[in-house]
C-alpha cells in the first residue's frame, strides 16, 4: 500500500526505497475537510500520482494544512464535498503557482477515489490554471576569492573542532564518576564519554541540581565531545568541494559505502539520481578528511541508536537543542527532521558579507568542472556545492532541516536558500 489515512487522523506515506513519511492531520480545526484531504493525499501517492519522495510529501502536506487553516479562517465548513467553486478559485487567487498545482492534485485524486465534488470545481480542475510560474533568475557564482574564502572557513572550523575534541577526550581520560567524585569539567567530560549525550543529560538532571551544575559547563563538554550540525556541515561542505560528488549521493552515504583498497586509498560508492549508482577513487585530501570526520564522530555513534545500527548513516551529530544524536537520512519516525545548516562566511575580497540571493523551489543544477583542479575537476559532471546563506569564518547556523544544494555555471560555489526547507 503506498499510503494509507491512519488515526488519529494521519497519512502514512511509504515511497519508493522503503521512505516512510507520517504527515499529521488530526490537529487541524475542520476535521471532515481533513479526513478528505487524506483521502485525496492516499489517492495522490506514487503509483497512482506525483508524490513519490519525502520532499514532495512534506510540501504536499504542508500545502494541504495550510489549506484547511486558511478555510476555517474563511468560515468554510463541511468536507471538500461543500466547496463552491467560487470560495476554491478566491482561494487560488491568493495561491502562487506550485500551492494551486499541489491543491489540484489532491482534489482531482479526490474526485477520482471518492467522487461529490461541485461540478463547478469539476470545470475549473481540467482547465487552465490560474497562476503562472514566474520565471527564476540563476544565481550569480562566488568571486575566487569567496570561494576561497569558503574552503578556509571550513577548514578553521574542522581544525577548532578537532583541536577541542582531543582536549575534552584527555580531560575525560582524567575524569571520574561526577555523581560520586563531584561535578568538575573533567569529571563531566568522562559521564559524556561514557554515557553519551542523552544519558548524561538526564544523569546531570538527576544530581546536577544540588551539586550547582552548570548548563554552560555540560553544553561546552557535549559541542566539544561529539561533533554538532555545524561542525559535520563543515565536514560535508569540505567533502562535496574536494570531491564534486553530486548532493543527493553525499547526502545519502552510508557507512558501507566505503571500500578501503589501501591504508591512503578509499573507493566510495554512491547514488546518482538521474544516473544510478556510481563509484569514484577518492583524491588524497578527501580520504585525510573522511578519515578525520570518522575519527570524530567515533565516540557518537557509540551512543546513537539503533537507527544509524540499521542505516549506517555517515553524517552523525548531536542536536543542541536536546542532546540527542541525529542524521541527515535518518527516518523522520525515530529520528525526527532531519538536521541541517546554513554556512556563513565574509567576503574574502571586501569584508563585508557575500551577497545572498534568495533560491527558488526547484534546483539549480547546470554543467562544469568539478569541485576542485587535478584530476577530479577533468571529468565532465554537474557541479554541486551546498545551498548557504552568507558565509562567515567564525559562524555556521543550525538550520531545522536539510537545505538541498545548488550548482553554478563554471564551479561549485556556496549559493543561498533562505526560504524555509518546507515550502507551502
């Protein structure tokens, strides 16, 4: 079954390559306009329609939420069956073109399944649209020097991070039970180690208080011990510029993707959307770093769950809000969104920041040179870099979910994506 109208009311969308996706409707105020709108979203569902990934799942529910919202603001009752064509085209008039797309979908699988709409609506459905795509500019690529100044950024933040993870790590080699030798730094350093970043927040919970701990003190310990959304986005960004993989294959890899041929040589297997699965002998610099970022992330996956266990996900890190340790593809039922970031950095040339250019909703994918010169910038593949907002060398901004990235037209430069990650 591909989708399926759960309660309370929700849809449990299962895609292809076994992607699960459970979208909540039971909050919503009109319950029977909702109800409805899952019958047409399980009616939408790949096979039988567009929505065949976890992305478009999302913006489909997030259209449809809104939807609903929108409605009962207007004093709209009763299911999709009570809608006049009248109040549905006012409603479009306030649409751009992909919410109207996404709503005719929905009510045309609705229809289709369940039958009763207006025969108005009917009409409006199988004519023309009311709103037209508006045409998207491509966004300028970075100067040599903000690329530059791109690459050292992260380099600074890999070289910081690792040089406080050593240091925490001996403190913790000092360290002791904090529940029964006392609460020091390096006491704290060894519950961290030892217990992982959720246990050891709900120890500190349970003794902290009378001992006077301090927040500061633990969040200092944790950002230092297991790496955090920002320092695994330095990594990946690094990683994308010395390889020129392509977004959707780095997001993906899994720890098994790796095949060590010898101790300094590494084949990484991977997926290409539009191409399939391929393979690439990774440069020198790019197997010093995977080696670096596996090192680091080393005492995390110790503590991660089960699920990295099952998917083996490679980019590991904590979420500072909770402590709790996370993945860009971990399954968003036992992980929850999935993390991910926004770079910033200065502008190499001027010191001011680089400029920061709002990104459309589909990619911006063309063909060049790969990442870096040598041998991997000779083969003829589109170019990928991460989708950033302005980029600074002493700050990297957790974001709630994964920015998808961007390519420019001559090579990888850091593009912006302000808007939010799910788009209505």
């Amino acid at each position: 079954m591909p989708a399926e109208v759960q309660q309370p009311l929700a849809v449990l969308f299962t895609l292809p390559d076994g992607v699960i996706h459970h979208g909540v409707l039971h909050d919503l105020p009109n319950q029977q306009l909702a109800a409805d709108l899952a019958v047409g979203l399980v009616a939408a569902t790949h096979p039988h329609g567009p929505v065949r990934t976890r992305s478009v799942a999302r913006q489909y529910m997030t259209t449809m939420r809104r939807m609903a919202r929108d409605f009962d603001a207007l004093g709209v009752t009763g299911g999709l069956a009570d809608l006049t064509p009248a109040t549905l085209v006012q409603y479009w008039l306030t649409c751009d073109y992909h919410r109207e797309r996404r709503i005719r979908v929905v009510l045309n699988a609705f229809q289709e399944t369940a039958g009763g709409l207006d025969p108005g609506i009917c009409r409006h459905l199988a004519g023309r649209r009311i709103n037209k795509v508006e045409k998207s500019r491509p966004n300028q690529p970075y100067s040599d020097g903000e690329w530059r100044q791109l690459e050292a950024s992260c380099t600074n933040q890999i070289a910081a991070a690792r040089r406080t993870h050593r240091q925490v790590l001996e403190a913790a080699g000092r360290g002791a039970d904090p529940s029964v030798h006392g609460v020091t730094f390096d006491n704290l350093a060894w519950l961290w180690l030892h217990a992982g970043p959720a246990e050891a927040r709900r120890d500190v919970e349970r003794f902290g208080r009378g001992a006077g701990v301090d927040r500061a003190q633990f969040t200092a310990v944790e950002a230092a011990l297991f790496p955090a959304s920002e320092t695994a986005f330095a990594y990946l960004t690094l990683f994308a510029m010395r390889t020129g993989i392509v977004p959707d294959g780095i997001d993906a890899l899994r720890l098994d993707n790796i095949t060590r041929t010898s101790a300094n040589t590494v084949l990484l297997s991977y997926r290409k959307g539009r191409t399939g699965d391929e393979a690439l002998n990774l440069p020198r610099d790019a197997v010093r770093l995977l080696d670096r970022w596996l090192e680091h992330s080393a005492q995390l996956r110790e503590h991660a769950g089960i699920w990295l266990v099952v998917y083996g996900s490679m980019w590991a890190m904590t979420d500072s809000e909770e402590g709790r340790a996370g993945s860009s593809t971990a399954p968003a039922a036992s992980a929850g969104a999935g993390p991910g970031w926004s770079p910033r950095a200065c502008s190499a040339t001027t010191g001011s920041p680089c400029r920061c250019t709002e990104a459309g909703s589909g990619p911006l994918t063309t063909t060049g040179a790969t990442a870096r010169p040598g041998p991997a910038a000779r083969r003829s593949t589109p170019t990928t870099a991460p989708a950033s907002r302005v980029i600074t060398t002493s700050a990297l901004t957790p974001r709630p979910s994964w920015t998808r990235w961007r390519a420019s037209s001559s090579r990888p430069r850091a593009m912006c994506a302000a808007r939010p990650p799910r788009r209505s």
